[in-house]
C-alpha cells in the first residue's frame, strides 16, 4: 500500500478540503487529489463525500482513517526506533496547542528545543477551544498544551506550570475613564468580554477568602481572546485575560493590571499526551525539556514573540491631517 497516499488522505481528513490541505502542507492540490483517488481505487471504496466546498468522510472513509492514523504512528515509531538505534534523537513531533499559548509560550519552547536537538522536525497544529468536545475528530499527537485539566480520561497530563486571569486596560482608558478601587467598581466601566457557547464569561475573582463573580456589560464581545486584547490596548474598556497571554503588553506598558490584587484561582497548565506502550526517546526528551524551560523560563535565550501595539497616529491625536503625509502615502502603497 502507497504509505505517501495514506499520510495525503489523513491531511485531506484533517482539513475538510483539498484546497485547504494543499495550504496548509504546502502541497500541490493536483497531487493531493491524485493519490488520494487512486487510494479510493485500490480499496474499491469512496472515501469522501463532498458537501458544497467540503470534504466529508464517508463512512468507509471514518472507518479507513482510524487505521489509517494507526498505520502513520507506527510508521513514525518506526523511523525514530532506527534513528534512536543510531544514538540520535530525530523524527517528527507533532504538537497541538491554542493559539494563546502559540505565540505567548509554545513558539518559544520549540524554537530553544529546536536549538537544542537540531534534528528533530516540529509541526504544530492551533486546537479550537471545542477540541476536545469532539472526540471522533481526534487526531493523534504527540502531545499537547492544555491549560486546565482534561476531560479525556484516555490523556496523561504533567503540571508544567500554573496561570491565573486577571483585570487588565490601556493606560489610555484608565487615564480617560479612572481606575476601579473595588470589584463593586467595574459595573461603571466599558468591558471587553469573552463569548462562550453558553454565553458571557463570568469574571471571578478572588482576594484571599473574599469572592466575587462580576457578570460584564461588554460593548465588544468575542470568541477569540486575540481580538479582546487588541480592542482593550486600543482602550476600549477592562478586560478578563489569562495573566501569561498579556505579558509582553503589560511589559511594554500598553496594557496595566486592573484591580491586582483580584485574580481568579491558579489554573494549570499541562502538557497532555495519549496513553501508549511505547514512548519514543524524542517524546521522552521533548517532555523533560517542557519541564524543565517552565521552570527556568528565563535562563533560556528564545526570543520572545513581539506584536505591533495598537496606536493612534500621531498627527491623529493631534488633530493635524495624516493623509498627505508622504512616508503613510508610500506604506499604502506598498500594500497596495
């Protein structure tokens, strides 16, 4: 059986697309369709079913994927056995995290694991907040940063650290609207909020044995936490953010606590992987290295990751006319 044509329709599974597998590998379209179909020849089975734009499995198409993935991990396990008999730790890890901890933790990890066993190659996927209410989408990993504990049984999870939410705003809205002394405060300030399924998320905080759960009036709501911090840096009101996702702003003085001595309760932040038999030594490896650069984040030389602050032009704010100014006139267009 061609092993490339089962990894291809694993990744057409995984996106739902050829178009959006082809993207996201950076692989031909016309080669993903190709073995794809000629895989659906050699089993005498249609693997997909298409539904406007996307891809869907068949039902012999969600039976095939599960031995499938079982075929590929066995592959993996394979070649990092003989590299391992060489002394080497090399092969391919594939790790799943939120685009929270991307940027704000994962991406650094990796790059100083990277430095550290050059060999090693990295894929790593973003997870939707819903992940894990899905299990029949499930995908194998290696393994996965998770914050909070998980609701799969079926995962081994190992505390590499813990983190709290906490109140935070521009100094640009604290200088126009005040700052809040006492939770009781917040009801008269603008909020930026989080949307969950079920609705609104509760701010809950605590303060020694003291308790509060503030219900936001928010004039932006998302279901990103991305899009609340831009909106809270550009003053639009108080927002509720893990306390790791806002450390370069805080940092850099774009964003200040709010009320800190206020937080909700430490929540952990976990490196989750399946329960298996065999545990490769670059698995082994790459765990012991999470525990250790959570420890001593800071003995490390990653670079952080940096993100453009959201401001005013200058001209704006003092009222003089931007649009003539010739170096915006070349940016835009530069862009088009």
């Amino acid at each position: 059986m061609d092993f490339e044509a089962i990894d291809y329709f694993i990744k057409v599974a995984e996106a739902q697309s050829l178009s959006h597998a082809a993207k996201l590998y950076g692989l031909p379209k016309s080669s993903l369709s190709h073995k794809v179909r000629a895989l659906e020849d050699s089993l005498g089975v249609a693997l997909f079913v298409r539904d406007g734009r996307e891809l869907h499995l068949s039902d012999a198409g969600a039976e095939f994927l599960d031995h499938a993935q079982r075929i590929k991990e066995s592959c993996e396990g394979a070649k990092a056995a003989i590299a391992e008999a060489g002394h080497d730790i090399a092969g391919t890890l594939t790790i799943g995290s939120t685009g929270e901890f991307g940027t704000s933790f994962t991406s650094e990890l990796l790059f100083a694991f990277r430095q550290q066993y050059p060999q090693v190659n990295v894929d790593v996927i973003f997870l939707s907040l819903g992940y894990f209410l899905a299990p029949e989408k499930h995908q194998p990993f290696d393994g996965i940063f998770h914050w909070g504990e998980p609701a799969n049984s079926d995962y081994i999870a190992r505390k590499l650290g813990e983190a709290s939410f906490c109140l935070y705003a521009s100094p640009r809205y604290i200088e126009q609207f005040g700052e809040p002394s006492t939770p009781a405060d917040l009801a008269g300030h603008g909020a930026v909020a989080f949307r969950r399924p079920s609705g609104v998320q509760t701010w809950h905080l605590e303060r020694g044995a003291e308790t509060v759960d503030f219900m936001p009036t928010a004039q932006c709501m998302a279901n990103d936490y991305w899009m609340l911090k831009y909106f809270a840096v550009a003053g639009e009101g108080i927002v509720y953010l893990p306390a790791f996702f806002t450390e370069i702003e805080c940092k850099n003085g774009d964003l200040v606590p709010v009320l800190p001595q206020w937080r909700s309760p430490l929540v952990p932040i976990n490196l989750l992987y399946m329960r298996r038999r065999y545990v490769s030594r670059k698995f082994a490896a790459f765990l012991d290295f999470c525990l250790d650069y959570y420890r001593q984040r800071a003995a490390y030389s990653s670079p952080r990751y940096c993100v453009e602050v959201v401001r005013p032009f200058a001209g704006a704010r003092a009222g003089e006319k931007t649009t003539d100014d010739p170096e915006l006139v070349r940016m835009r267009a530069a862009v088009g």
